[in-house]
C-alpha cells in the first residue's frame, strides 16, 4: 500500500516538472515572436520647427505632451513612436492643447524613420511636412540631405568643391540623399528666383547622415539660417534612435535572451531527461526494465 501512494505522488512531480518545462519552451518561442512583431510596430520620428511666425510652442501628441518650449530653428532627436494613425499640435507655450495653432493628423510607417517639420507664416498659413528618411550608408561614405524650409527663396541649387550636388530644389522639399566622401566642406546654396547665396561649412563623418535645414533669418526673412543634424548611419547606428528595427529598451530587454537557441536546447534537453527518468521510474514502480 505504500508503494501505491509513493508512486503516483513521484510520478505527478515528474509530469508537472515536464509540463512546467514546455510551457517554458512555448513562452519562450512567443516572446520571441512577440520582439519580432513589435520591431516591426514601430517608426521613428523627428521634429523641426522651421515656422518663425508661430513662436516658441509646446508640442502634443495624441493630446499629450511631447516637447517643452519648443523654439524656432530647432531639431529634436529621433524618438520612437507606435506605427499607425497620429495627431500632432502646436500650442504657444504654456496655453495648452485646447489653444492649438496647428492640429495635423499624420500616418506613420512601421519601419520608417520620419522628419516632421512645422511650416508656414502668418500670412500663408501653418502645416506640417512629413518626409521619410533613410539613413543607410554603405562604403566607408558619408550622406547629404537638404531640407529647403526657407519661404520667399525659390528654387535653390547647392554645390561643393566646383561641382553641382542638388539642382532645383524648391520650397517645402528635401533633396535625394548625396553620397559623399567623408571630410570638410563648404556647401553654397543659391537662388534661382533672385541670385541670393549664402554658404555653410560642414565636417562629414564617415558612415554618418548630415541633415541641413535651411531656413530664413529670424529677423531677417531675405537672409538664409542653417541647422545641421549629424547622426550614425545604418547599419552601425545603435542608440541614434533612427534604426527602423531597434525596439525601445524595456526592463525585459536585459534578459540573457542573446542567444535564444541554447536556451531553447537547455530547455529541449531538460524535457528530455524529465521523461526518460518519468518512464523509468514508472517501470521500476511496476517491477519492469524499460525497453530500449
């Protein structure tokens, strides 16, 4: 009587250790299914505010807020945010989101880095520009990108060192992305509309993606002001928040998870060995040697 007690209660440990360890497995395999899926529900977003008439603005998002005190000629970093359908509002600083001179929904991309620039005068009206990015470099090269956010400039070319890199850029757009080689340059922009020039230096980095905003004065409206925003190209570009498959960090995020696979083999071996010794004590339990 006392082995049919002992063996049942032995053998339940066994089963519950086997069904602990495959449920282990499929949590495993899910979360892993999980971080692939969310790398692929997110997109990148950067803002610039390229307005002069709007002022300094706090920024929301979906009702709430983004960015403090928000001032003109500024470029936030790449910050990420859930793919899908999104409102974006532009409030004088400290009025609040129900005091919104610019309410614009926009749709994001899974995948896909974004700059939003916030344009228009008074007179014009204000509106937000999406443009998609991509910052891929390839071959040790660095990448140009011009933003023209300049109003009353027209059409406007931009050469460096004799030779002509963006031809007929007009007002509202960014250029094609220039491969470049790396080092120091002076980059002219010219207008096409009244023969207005102005020049910007600029040091590429190799494998980086240099943006340059170019805007009006902000007390002068016929003279030219430059932003430049520099980061690391894909696909060495960990921590610049412009990498369409990072996923942002969570406190899940540390588990040794690195190598899924040996775990998964650990668990698999487990599994392994907690039925073999639940057949075998199950044998000897009936006075049985297991078959091979």
């Amino acid at each position: 009587m006392l082995k049919f007690h002992l063996v049942p209660t032995v053998i339940g440990r066994r089963v519950l250790l086997v069904l602990s360890m495959l449920m282990l497995t499929v949590a495993l395999f899910a979360g892993m299914q999980g971080r692939a899926a969310a790398a692929d529900a997110w997109s990148f977003v950067r803002i610039f505010h390229a307005s002069p008439d709007i002022g300094i603005v706090d920024v929301f998002m979906d009702g709430n807020k983004l960015l403090s005190n928000f001032q003109y000629g500024t470029v936030t970093a790449y910050t990420p945010v859930a793919a899908g359908m999104h409102t974006l509002q532009l409030a004088a600083i400290g009025t609040g989101v129900d005091a919104a001179v610019l309410t614009q929904p926009f749709v994001l991309q899974a995948g896909t880095p974004y700059t939003v620039v916030a344009l228009g005068t008074k007179v014009t009206g204000f509106s937000l520009h999406i443009f998609a990015d991509n910052n891929q470099v390839a071959s040790n090269l660095a990448r140009v990108r011009v933003y023209h956010l300049s109003p009353g400039t027209g059409v406007v070319n931009v050469s460096a060192r004799g030779n002509m890199l963006i031809n007929g850029l007009p007002y509202a757009q960014a250029s094609n992305y220039v491969n470049i080689s790396p080092g120091s340059y002076i980059f002219k922009v010219t207008s096409t509309q009244n023969d207005m020039s102005a020049s910007v230096a600029a040091q590429l980095k190799p494998w980086t993606v240099t943006s340059i905003f170019a805007i009006s004065a902000l007390n002068n409206g016929s003279q030219w002001q430059f932003v430049q925003s520099q980061i690391t190209g894909m696909p060495g570009m960990p921590g610049t928040g412009s990498d369409p498959h990072a996923v942002p960090a969570s406190p899940q995020s540390s588990l040794p998870l690195s190598r899924p696979w040996l775990l998964s083999l650990l668990v698999l071996l487990a599994l392994c060995s907690a039925s073999a010794g639940t057949i075998a004590f199950f044998s000897r339990a009936r006075g049985k040697t297991p078959t091979h």
